[in-house]
C-alpha cells in the first residue's frame, strides 16, 4: 500500500481541520429542479512520501498542502493579502474590459445533465448571483464560511454552493465527469433558477470547471474568480503533487472494495497509506456512517483521474476564450499555478489577473478564509 504523507504545516492542518467543521450554512439544501447528468472526476492536491515536491490540496476535489515553498517565481500583480484598502479598477486588468457577444456554445455532446444539490446563502433580493464551485473530494459545505461572510457584506446577492456530479448530495451519480458534462451541469443549475448571468468561484477542480463554464458559455457569466487552479493538463510523472491527489484516490479505491461497519475501521484501514490525521479525517467526510457507503462515487473518479487532470473541453473549437473580467488567487506554498502556465492562461483569459496569498497552500479559503473574503470583497466592487 503506497503511503501519502503530508508536511507538518500548521497552516495545512488548520485548514483541513477547519473544513471537517464548517457550518453547512444559509438556507436549506435543495435539489434544482432540472435535468443534468456527470461524467468524470477531478483532482485534490496531496504530498508524496517522504522527499516529494511541494504538494497541495487539491480533491473537491483536492487536499494535500504542498511544501512550503519560497513564494510564486512570478511578479504577480497586487498582492491583496492583508491590504483591504486596495481595490480592483478596470485597468488592474489585461485586455478590453467586456463579455463576449457569443450566444451559444461550441458545438458539443449531449449526454443529460445532472441535477445539483446546493445550499443558499443571504436573502437573495438582488440581481447579482455568485456560486461557488468545490474541488475534488469536496462539497457544497466548503465554502459554508466565505458564503456567509460575503451575504452579510454583499447583501441583497444570490449566493450559491453547489455539489457537483458524483459528490455530496447530488444523488445522481454518472460515468462521466468530462469539464464539458460538469459545465453543462452547472448551466441547467442556472436556468432552472432563471439565473441569467452568474459570477463563479471555483476552487481546484471547481476551478477547472468554472473555468469550462465560462469558455463555454461566455454570455451567461458576468465574472470569474478561480482558487489556485490552472486550464492545463496535470501529470502525475511530472507533477508530484498531481500524483499525490493520484495515489490518495487510489488508496480510497481500494478499501472501497472491502465493507466497513463503521468509520473507525475505515479510519484504522486508512492508516497506514494516510499517516496524518487531518488528511485521513478529511477524506472520511465522505463516509455515510449510517448506511456504511460513500457519498462520493470513487470507482468513477478513480476511473476518471486521467480525464479530471486533464482539460479538454471536446468543442469543434480551438480558439475559445472568455474576454470578462478573470481573477486567479494562488497559493503562495503551491505549486498548481506554476509561470509556465501563463501563456495558456493569457491565451484561454486575455483579461486576466493573477495574486498570490503568501503562506497559504493548495487549500487557500480554508487556511486563509479572511484573505479570501477580503480578495473577493474587492473583486466584486471592482
């Protein structure tokens, strides 16, 4: 059995610790009231064993905190951590400040799309609707914290955290977890809602499919804001934290096989692949103790990592791109944004801007919650 082990950083422990007892927020869960249906899986950053390179969090999704790391080899563009003075104007932007005219998306399969569980947050009076997205492993309750904090300071918003296909509550389970499928699913989410345009927040896997939702239906998104997460493809032989997130969910695979009577034998089977505490105890939220099963569909992730770490968005189409205005926040300690990254970034969101919080690794909302607050805060009032 491989074995998954994690720095020693208190901020990656506080972090995942924080995320196993997060509020599950505002307004009841629901189901929306639409066809959608999933495809494949997505990725959560972990560390390796003993000598492996900075790894990160990354299962919604993501989840091992990668080393700490000197800060992101790039001159970002301003810093937002612990500056709330500063704000996001038109011109801390690359490119023309517009939506794209596009009315349709390219030309794409059609399998149904899946219908998603999802939780509200503040009293929904106004025009503008934010939804966040979670990554590998992860689920609506993730952004349970950020959700509140900005219902209270955006009052009047629309506020959604959605469980994406083939976690949380969202029952129906699918094959396919393809960025096209997962996109889609998110789209009928909005329309069931009448929502027409939607600011998205996406964290690692949520981030990808953030990212595919706005390159794919450019006129329904008003704003894009995506946590520590690239539009390139991971790979495990060359990117250890990638394979980190690999073997976390290979492990998980594998005990899925046997049957458990309760979360301790599953924690004590656990333990010799997931040494640390913190990490095991995240992936054992997603353990149904009553009805002894897993709320996530591991065999299909785990038969789809290839596809999750990748980002094919399967259109008749080369040339997407989303002209809105785009903010990608990186973790100062990981390594899933990396400089060479950028020209595909630049190439996908020409209106781009890229900060860093220094500190923070893979699970940036969850070690530096205020930081994150504070970075959307500005990005909304821009």
């Amino acid at each position: 059995m491989k074995k998954v082990e994690m720095e020693d950083s208190t901020a990656t422990r506080r972090g995942l610790m924080s995320l196993l007892v997060e509020p599950s927020g505002g307004a009841g869960s629901q189901y929306v009231a639409s066809s959608i249906q999933q495809r494949r899986r997505r990725p959560r950053g972990l560390q390796t064993r003993e000598r492996a390179c900075p790894m990160i969090l990354l299962l919604t999704a993501l989840f091992i905190m990668p080393r700490l790391v000197a800060s992101f080899p790039v001159n970002l563009r301003p810093a937002f951590t612990k500056r709330s003075s500063m704000q996001l104007n038109e011109e801390d932007f690359h490119g023309s400040i517009r939506l794209s005219a596009s009315s349709s998306a390219p030309a794409i399969d059609c399998s149904p799309p899946v219908e998603l569980s999802y939780t509200s947050f503040g009293d929904g009076t106004g025009d503008r609707s934010i939804i966040f997205l979670h990554g590998l492993l992860g689920n609506k309750r993730n952004f349970a914290t950020i959700a509140t904090a900005l219902s209270q300071i955006c009052e009047g918003d629309n506020i959604y955290s959605l469980d994406l296909r083939n976690h949380g509550s969202t029952a129906q389970w699918h094959g396919d977890m393809s960025y096209t499928a997962m996109a889609r699913d998110v789209i009928c989410f909005c329309q069931s809602l009448n929502l027409q345009k939607v600011t998205l927040v996406g964290h690692s896997m949520g981030g990808k499919v953030a990212q595919a939702v706005a390159l794919l239906y450019p006129e329904q998104v008003e704003g894009l804001v995506v946590l520590d997460m690239a539009p390139v493809e991971y790979c495990p032989n060359i990117d250890a934290h990638w394979k980190a997130v690999c073997d976390i969910i290979d492990l998980l695979h594998e005990v899925s096989q046997s049957k458990f009577t309760s979360k301790r034998d599953l924690d004590m089977a656990l333990r010799p692949g997931i040494p640390d505490p913190a990490l095991r105890a995240f992936c054992l939220t997603n353990w149904n103790d009553k009805t002894g099963e897993w709320k996530v569909n591991i065999p299909v992730i785990s038969q789809q990592l290839e596809v999750l770490a990748g980002f094919d968005l399967n259109t008749s189409t080369d040339d997407l791109t989303y002209t809105g205005d785009v903010l990608l926040v990186h973790g100062g300690q990981s390594r899933f944004v990396r400089h060479s990254y950028l020209p595909t970034i630049q190439s996908y969101f020409p209106n781009h801007m890229l900060t860093t919080i220094r500190g923070a690794g893979h699970w940036l909302h969850a070690e530096k919650p205020q930081d994150c607050i504070s970075i959307l805060q500005q990005y909304l009032q821009r």
